[in-house]
C-alpha cells in the first residue's frame, strides 16, 4: 500500500494533525487519512501538542483536509459546533476560491460557483441531499444558505469534480454541509454558547429596530464508556431586516424604451416607470440539531441526525411608484426635456386625462407593501455504518427533507383623488344624479437622473393628504411552495489486499421528491386608478378593474384611509402615506375575507399551481486507486454512476370551453373548461468519472479530474400546467401556453479539471487550477407552430394546432473555462508578535462561450447568470498570544441575475462590487471569548442595470452590520 505521508506541519510525522485532533478539532471524516484510536493516542504520547487559535486554525485544518482529498475540492471547517463566526454558513463558503455569493436584504444567500448560479448546485447535508427554500415566484431548487446557521455547522465542502459515489446534481459543484460527531468530541461533556448584540447602522433611517441579536448553544456528551454520544444545538438569530433605495420598473413595467420625446426625429431613451422605496422588518431564524450516535464497537456505528431551520423574514416595504410612463405620450405630457447621450434623463410629466383604463396612461401613487416571507426546512436521516469484515464495509441512509416556503405579496396603491356630483343618463336611460370621483386633476412630477444611483422626484400632489389619498388598488398573490425529499442509499466498499485498486465501491439510491406549489389572488379596485363620472355624451361611466371581496354591499371606489396611515419617507422622493395594512384590510373586507384566491377570471392561478414528481433510481461502480508511479504515489477512483428519472408534472390545462370537466373557483363559479393533466418523460443517463492524484513531492501534488456531470433544469421550469385561447378565422385555432414542459431534458456537461497545489513547511499553501466544462444544452423560451409537435399537449376535438408558448432545450450550449488561484501563508518566521500574521488570498478568471437571451431589457445574447469574469478574496489574519483579528475583502466582477416579474422572471446585470468584513477576539483562558464583528464596512449597495448602463436600473443600500458579544466553552 502506498504511505502518502502528506499531513501538514510537520509534515512529516503528521504532527499538526495529532495536534489538532488533540485539542478536539474533527476531521472530514470521508476524506481524512483513517487512524485507529490506539494508533493516534499512542502517537500522541509521542508529540508535543501545538495549540493553534483563531481563524488560523480553521485555515489549516481546511489545508490539511484539502491535500487528503481524493477530488479536486475546497473546504471550511471549525470542528466543533458554535465556532464559525458567520451569521450563516452563506458568508464562510463566499470565502472559497472560485465561489461568489448573491446578497439578498444585505447578506449572503445564493451561492454561484464557477460561473454557474444555484441552479447548477448540489447540496447535502451529512451526505444527504436538501430541500429548497429558496422559492419566491415559482418552484426552486437552488438553495438559500442563509437558512443553515453557522453556529450549528461544523465543516463544509466545495466538491468541484465528483466521483461515482456522489449524488448525481452539481455540475457546477456539490457542496457537502456537515455537523458534529459528538463520539469525536474533547471530552465526555461540551458545552459551548453564545451571545452577540447587533447593530445596523442604516435600520434607523427606513424606520426599522437597529439593534438585534444572535444566541446560540450546543452540546455534545459521551455515555456508557463513550458508546453512545449525543448531540444538541439551538442558533437563534434576530435583526433588523431594512433597506432604501430605488428602480427604474415597478410591476411588469421594467425599463427603458425609444421615442422621440422632444419632436427632433430621433428616438431617445425614456424609462418605463419609477419606484422609490424603503424596507423596514426583522429576520428571525431558529436553527435547531440533534446527533444520537451509537458505537458499541469499531465495526458498528448507527447515527440519526436531525436538523430544523424556521426563518421568518418580516418585510415591509413603502415609497412611492410612477407607473405607466411608457405609455403613449399623447396620453399625458412630457415638458422640459433634459436630454442627455440619447437618453431622457429628467423632464416635467403631466396628467392631461384622469379617466383613463387598462394602464394605458401614467399614474402617480403611495405604495404600501408586503412581501414577508417564512422559509421553514427539516432534515432526518438514519445512517447506518457496519465494517462487516476486515475489508468488507456497509452503509445504510435513510432520509427524508421537506422545505416549504410562503410569501405573502400584497400591496395597498393610494392615489390622489378629487369627488363632486353630477347628473347623467344610466345605462337604461334614465336620469341619475350622483357622487363622482377621478384622480386629481393637475399633477405633475418632475425627476432628474442621477446616473445609476436614485433619481430626484418632485410632486405637485402632496402625499400625505388623507383628504386626497384614498386607497384605489388592494392586492394579494399568497405564494406557497413544497419541496418533499424521501431518500435510501446502500453503499458497500470491499478493500483489496494487493494491485493498483486498492478498494471497490458500489452502491444504490433511490429518492423520489416532489414540487408542489399553490398560488391565489384577491384584487379590489384599479392599480392606474378609477373613476365614476359624467361623460361628454351626459352618460355615466365608470371605471374599476376588479372587485373580489365576497361582501355584495362593498362597492368598488376609492377607499379613505384615515386612521390607518402614518408618514413615512424614502430617499429621493416627497413624505408620502404608510397604510397598515392588516387593520385597513380588516376595515374594509372584515377580518379574513381578504385571502388569496384561485378564480377562473385570473386562470393562472390554477395553471401556476402544479405538482412535479421526480423519482429517480441511481446505481455506480467504483474503483479507488492507492499505487506507484515510477516511485510516486498514486491515488484516486474512476467509476461510473447510472441515473434512471421518472419525472411527471400534474396540474390543470384550459382544454377549451366546455371540453373539460366540472371544477368550481373560490367565489363559486363552476366552469367545464379545464381539466386535471399528468404527463412526463422516462430518462436513463450514463455518468463517467475519473479522479487522479499525484504526490509528486512530500510537498507537491497534481491532480486531474474528468467527468460527465448533471443537474435538473429549475422545478419551475418542468411544471406542466397550460392555459390556452382560441383565434382564427373560425374560432377553431386551439393556441397555449405554459411556463414549462416536464420534457424539458437536464442540464449535461463533459467537465475536466487540472490542478497543481505545493504545500509549504510552515504551514500554506499555494495552488493554481485549470478547469474546462462544456455544456449539451440551455433553456430558452420557444414558439410552436401548427406543423410543430406539441409534446405533452393534447389538442381538444373540434380544434386544430395555433401557437404553443413555452420552453424547451436550446440547440446550443457552450464552454465554461476559466484558472484558480489560492495562498495561504503563515509568517511564524517573524520576530515577536509579528509571527502570528498569515493570510489566505484566491483569484478566479472565469469565461463562457454559453449565453441566455437577453429578454426585452437588453435584446443580445447575455451571459449565463451567476458568471463574474474576476473574482477575488483576500483574508489577512493575526494572532497575538490570545488576541486574534482577521479581515476580509471580496469582490466580484459585474454578473446577470434573473429577476422576478410578474408570472416570469428577466436577466438583469448586477454590477461589481466589493464588501469588507473583520472580526477581533480575545480569549480570556478560562472558557470566555469576547468578539467584535463587522460586515459591510463599506456600506456598499447592490446596484443593478436594467439595459442601460448610464442610467438607474436598480440601487439598494442596506448598511454596516456590527455584532459585539462573547463566546463561553467548557
């Protein structure tokens, strides 16, 4: 067998390894160099024990974990619970070379790794994979990691080339999340907790609470002569949740557009629409785990895990909205143009006609919303571990993980309106005099541009009149989506005695998960106002969109909101009104006759609601390799892994009037004509992989990877509800839509990978990684025709084929490449206090030939969404006897995102930024930690291009977070 001989410092004889082990820092157990326990205590007798701190410690232990790997990978890791100083594991995995983080409300959440957004992830946790809690607008399988605690997380990997044996998914990468052993714990009881106050410097302004807090405990306990362990942890995190800022769009309206605004003849650039606005709320989320672990004896170990995440993100948000400025401008006035580079970048707007409908002219408004969210994650797993001979092993999983998430998305649109009475014929011809109303006459705005940064508006219309802002639009779209995962794998490993395969592995796993999601509406009044007037024929007319409220005597009209207002402000715009919504709903609907809906009048709200299914039955064969090569070690696997899918959506599809069955809506309507659809495709996927690792030195290695890799196109993207319309000459042209097709085939690639990493004497490293990928397919949206086929679709009798939206592989795919960089260097050759200095630094350059449409806000082809060209990451750490700092600078290039619309979501480009943390620590040697700790040092805002790079797409700013607090361990 070949002695790798590979731990770091000294290398040689793994004396910071014992070292770390015997302060009670674990290992990544799949991937450490196995010790039996007498081997270790008998070693450790032999060595002196160095004690590291602080972060050095972790970037060590993730070294020695990295050089021991048997793939190209990254890692992070504290080895006790309650020791990662990140609000979640989101802000420590950001740190790693080649991955980036998406900020949502200020702090980390998606991840994107090389190139590739969420969507291209796998996560597990303890080997299993993770429900979503990341929807918002549809079904998602991309995860939110702000939902996993820290505190409760022990270690975590980046797996950038799989094996055989990993869980089919990442073909960006997998990402292994990992808790405690409590049977590895120092000793036969550990007790850890924590307390930090926080404080946000920016929550004040927008109305929220500053000040927060995050607690957590843990503890792990070893029984009957440490047979039995036991594992406990609680994180509960409390802060503000707050923003300010503005965008050009609001709605469906997103945007610029060309016309010729001043009469020249030539097309200048004018936004769609403007939306000021400030978020005040609080996060809360509640981590809770739970390790029972039983050994009786080294061949035997049966551990069931238990993690549950609750996070309630309040989120309520005001401003002002400029709606319908792309509309036609004979509709309304454009005075005082400053035209700027083609672009309109300020001008004088004017309401010339206050009865209009349909959103076909601007409208000036308050806005009051709420998009709170709950995302609430559980995770059980039973894993069974037998050694049933010398070289014979077993492994048993059993799992199951279910994600639901509900978000509220309702709004209340006050407008400026004015009343009188008048006389006029009804629609009988009867004279009828009457109260009137219409929007204000006589308003106008004024803005100016301030490049990408928010616009300056200015109202004739004062805003916070309850004698003039009544409530003209009340809407609810409750959204609620399910993520169900049941999983078994049956793994067995068989070691060899002698040749180049030093084992054989194989195994089985079957899962089925399902997708589900509701979606409802209730809808009073018009977002671009009503009116009840007198024409100039002397008829009466009137105008309101809807009115679902089940109440017979409600009216629909402009609504006062006295007595559930306050004044509220927002940079760049007037004071304007703040409704509370619960208690004006209350007032108006009655309590609880205001909830979402599915209604026949807006159908989508059956079509987006749907189920997918996803059983999938997986098998591999692998081979791990242990041998020489001209006198140099040689390790790693090649294998391959089968993957058999059955993948079925269900949901419901208009079929035409009266061709369906009978359902009936929420406000009684009985309608035939839509029915119950359940369609989908069988699939078999053959997946090759191959990991090599030479030790070329005691101190060098050379890796090489190759592989075929998978993942599933978003759960949204695979639903198969339809609606449909009828249109042609003869009514007889049967044309549909749909959000997507369950046909719709997984993303594939052929990725290789090429790495050379040295590690360095006196602890570091420095490592240089070439990687390639090419991508079979996209997704893309498509257009059908009549001589097209419609897969899954089935055309109602009387009717032939007319058009069919929806979406489907794109014929193109493209590479991915790019180089990794990463030092970690410590300077214990430094006189004095100097020589606890170290830092970690990584550098990625990404490029891809694969593109995404650029949709109607850019037009040309844009990059695949979570690519940054340039990425860079640099932690400069110190420890001073038993003080310890670090500082962190991460930036990331400019990177497309797509952004939820109304029913769909757009690319947008989220511009470069970069974001400063640092923390300081003293430890007082008697189980007390003080900690300081800052995020965002800079203040740096999210900005956003909406097609124009000059001008506002989108600007959000969240402030500095600061956590002061103490760590206790005993």
């Amino acid at each position: 067998m070949v002695n790798r001989g590979n731990n770091m410092s000294v290398f040689k004889p793994s004396i910071l390894t014992l070292a770390l082990l015997s302060a009670g820092v674990g290992s990544f157990s799949a991937y450490a160099v196995e010790e039996t326990k007498k081997e270790k205590e008998a070693a450790a007798k032999e060595v002196e024990v160095i004690e590291v701190r602080g972060v050095r410690s972790s970037i060590i232990k993730a070294l020695d974990t990295k050089r021991n790997a048997d793939v190209v990978g990254d890692f992070i890791g504290s080895g006790d619970l309650g020791v990662l100083p990140d609000a979640s594991i989101a802000d420590a995995l950001g740190r790693v070379s080649g991955v980036t983080t998406v900020r949502e409300s200020g702090q980390s959440s998606q991840l994107n790794i090389r190139g590739m957004n969420g969507d291209f992830i796998q996560t597990t946790l303890n080997g299993r994979e993770q429900a979503s809690t990341s929807g918002r607008t549809e079904s998602s399988r991309w995860m939110a990691f702000d939902q996993y605690p820290a505190e409760l997380i022990t270690e975590a990997a980046v797996f950038k080339s799989p094996k055989a044996s990993h869980i089919e998914g990442g073909v960006a990468a997998t990402v292994e999340l990992k808790t405690a052993n409590p049977l590895q714990a120092e000793k036969d009881n550990n007790f850890t907790a924590s307390y930090r106050a926080s404080f946000n410097d920016a929550a004040k302004d927008v109305g929220a609470d500053e000040n927060g807090h995050k607690i957590s405990f843990s503890y792990q306990g070893k029984f009957l002569d440490e047979t039995l362990g036991l594992g406990l942890g609680y994180s509960r995190l409390d802060q503000p949740n707050n923003f300010e800022g503005a965008r050009a769009g609001a709605d469906g309206q997103i945007g610029y557009q060309k016309d010729d605004v001043n009469g020249d003849g030539t097309e200048e650039t004018r936004v769609r629409a403007l939306q000021y606005q400030a978020g005040a709320g609080t996060d809360i989320r509640n981590g809770y785990l739970a390790t029972l672990v039983y050994q009786p004896h080294d061949n035997f170990k049966a551990q069931l895990d238990y993690f549950k995440s609750e996070y309630e993100s309040e989120d309520l948000r005001h401003g002002v909205t400029i709606g319908g400025l792309g509309s036609d401008t004979d509709l309304f006035s454009i005075t005082d143009p400053n035209i700027v580079n083609g672009s309109l970048i300020g001008a004088t707007i004017g309401l010339t006609n206050p009865n209009t409908r349909n959103d076909s002219s601007p409208w000036f408004e308050t806005r009051s919303e709420d998009q709170s969210i709950q995302a609430d994650s559980d995770a059980i797993g039973l894993n069974i571990d037998w050694q049933i001979t010398d070289n014979a092993n077993l492994k048993v999983d059993i799992a199951h993980s279910e994600g639901k998430t509900t978000r509220k998305d309702r709004l209340a649109s006050l407008h400026a309106y004015e009343f009188g009475s008048a006389t006029g014929l009804n629609e009988n011809g009867q004279s009828v005099t009457g109260e009137t109303w219409q929007e204000l006459s006589g308003q106008i705005m004024q803005y100016m541009s301030n490049g990408d940064g928010t616009p300056t508006l200015g109202l004739n219309t004062d805003l916070t009149d309850t004698n003039l802002m009544r409530l003209s639009r009340y809407e609810e779209y409750p959204h609620e989506y399910l993520d169900d995962i049941d999983s078994l794998k049956v793994d067995f490993k068989y070691s060899l005695d002698s040749g180049f395969i030093s084992s054989i592995e194989t195994g089985i796993r079957y899962s089925k998960r399902t997708f589900d999601s509701n979606r409802g509406t209730f809808l009073y009044g018009s977002r671009d106002g009503q009116f009840n007037t007198v024409n100039a024929q002397g008829n009466w007319e009137s105008w309101c969109a809807d009115n679902l409220s089940s109440s017979p005597t409600l009216a629909c009209e402009p609504q006062s909101v006295a007595g559930f207002s306050s004044i509220g402000s927002v940079n760049g715009a007037p004071d304007h009104l703040v409704v509370d919504l619960n208690g004006l709903a209350d007032s108006i609907f009655g309590a609880g006759n205001y909830q979402g809906k599915q209604v026949f009048s807006r159908d989508w709200t059956f079509i987006e609601s749907g189920k997918l299914e996803e059983k999938v039955f997986a098998y591999y064969l692998m081979a791990n390799i242990e041998t020489e090569v001209q006198g140099l070690a040689l390790t790693g696997n090649f294998g391959v892994r089968v993957v058999k899918s059955d993948v079925k959506a269900s949901g419901i599809q208009n079929v035409g009037t009266g061709l369906g069955v009978e359902m009936t809506d929420d406000v009684g309507v009985t309608s035939t004509n839509y029915d119950h659809i359940k369609y989908g495709p069988k699939d078999t996927d053959v997946l090759p992989s191959l990991n090599l690792n030479l030790e070329m030195t005691d101190q060098d290695m050379l890796r090489f990877a190759a592989a075929k890799v998978m993942g599933r196109p978003p759960a949204g993207q695979l639903k198969g509800g339809a609606g449909s319309w009828v249109s042609g000459v003869d009514g007889d042209e049967y044309n549909v839509w749909s959000k997507g097709s369950p046909f719709i085939k997984p993303f594939m690639a052929n990725q290789f990978d090429l790495s050379y990493e040295h590690y360095f004497e006196d602890n570091g490293a420095v490592t240089v990684a070439l990687f390639w990928k090419d991508i079979d397919t996209l997704v893309e949206d498509a257009a059908y025709g009549p001589d097209d086929e419609w897969v899954g679709i089935e055309i109602p009798e009387g009717f032939v084929k007319g058009d069919y939206y929806t979406k489907q592989n794109s014929d193109k795919g493209g590479y991915i490449r790019g180089l990794e960089l990463a030092l970690t260097q410590t300077f214990e050759q430094l006189p004095g206090v100097f020589s606890g200095l170290g830092l970690t630094a990584s550098y990625s350059y990404t490029e891809s030939e694969a593109e995404i449409s650029g949709g109607n806000l850019f037009g040309e082809k844009m990059d695949l969404p979570g690519l940054s060209k340039n990425v860079w990451s640099t932690t400069i750490f110190w420890d001073i006897d038993n003080f310890s700092t670090h500082i962190n600078v991460r930036y990331r290039d400019d990177f497309v995102i797509n952004m939820a619309i109304p029913g769909s979501n757009t690319p947008i480009k989220s511009k470069e930024y970069t974001t400063v943390d640092m923390q300081a620590s003293y430890d007082f040697e008697n189980g007390v930690t003080a900690v300081l700790q800052g995020n965002n040092l800079t203040d740096e805002a999210n900005v956003a291009n909406y097609g124009v790079d000059s001008l506002l797409g989108e600007y959000k700013s969240f402030g500095r977070q600061y956590y002061l607090g103490i760590n206790y361990k005993f």
